[in-house]
C-alpha cells in the first residue's frame, strides 16, 4: 500500500497528539496532589436532627441581618415557611437528612445544591418584599415535585 508522505505526517501528528494528551492526564493526576478541601463543614447525615448546629431550625434576627438554619429531606424543607427582612443580609446555612437536594429561591439568584454530609451556605440580600417560592430543583425521589417552601421576605420594621 503506498501512502503520501503528508498522509503518513498527518497520521503521526494526530497520534502524537493522542499520546500528548494521555500523558498529561496522567501527569495531572500523579502530581496534583487533590485532596478534599479543608473549608467545608461537613456533618454526620445521621445526627441531622441531633446536632447543636441545626437543633434549632428557623431564623435567627440581629440588627445587621439575618441567618437561617434549614433541612432538606425527602420532600420537603424544614421550616416549611420563612420570613427575612428585607434590605438586610440573609445567610442560609442548609444541610440534607437523606438523599442530594435542590435549594432554590425562584425569581432570584440564590440556588444551591444540598448535599448529605455537607453543610451549604451562601448569604444574599432581598431588596423587593413579597412572596417566594423554594423549590428543590435535583431530583430526589419520586415526591421531588411536591418539595417546596415558601419564603416571605417583610418590609424591615423602622
């Protein structure tokens, strides 16, 4: 069989790269030393309810905003109604009792996933009172559309 001289380059070029390729993989992975990170706060899924950092679910005010504790399990959020001021920081601090949640505000750009073992928390501000719909938007059983809260964001007090 008689190949062109550019065929036979081109065939050794893409080879080369095949080989490029693979060995970088390898190499990622053999020097990278990957470690879970050390900033997450983890928690037994088991002791969910027992725990001195979720014993206490609902949301806790102060002058500079507020913090809200809550459960996500199959299917539904513990507590199922939620009321922040409005203007003022809000952080969620969110952990699963059982299988990967959905936590997420509709209408606005707090979402996250809520992971068993894990503790999820983001702070956000909600300038606009009125009424929000929580929804869990990953799958996790067949009640997963019947998972949902509500949060009720007030006009802060003067």
């Amino acid at each position: 069989m008689n190949v062109p001289l550019y065929e036979k380059i081109w065939m050794w070029a893409a080879g080369g790269m095949i080989v490029a390729f693979i060995l970088m993989v390898f190499a990622g992975v053999a020097f990278s030393a990957l470690e879970p990170p050390s900033h997450v706060e983890t928690i037994d899924p088991a002791q969910v309810w027992t725990d001195a950092r979720f014993a206490n679910r609902g949301v806790t005010q102060s002058p500079t905003g507020a913090t809200v504790i809550a459960v996500a399990m199959m299917f539904a959020f513990n507590p199922a109604e939620i009321h922040v001021p409005a203007g003022k920081p809000v952080t969620f601090r969110l952990t699963s009792a059982d299988v990967t949640h959905g936590f997420q505000i509709v209408g606005t750009n707090a979402n996250t996933m809520v992971i068993p073992g894990y503790i999820s928390q983001f702070t956000t501000t909600f300038s606009t009172p009125g009424e929000y719909l929580i929804v869990c938007n990953e799958y996790c059983g067949l009640g997963h559309h019947q998972m949902y809260a509500t949060l009720i964001v007030e006009e802060a007090s003067s």
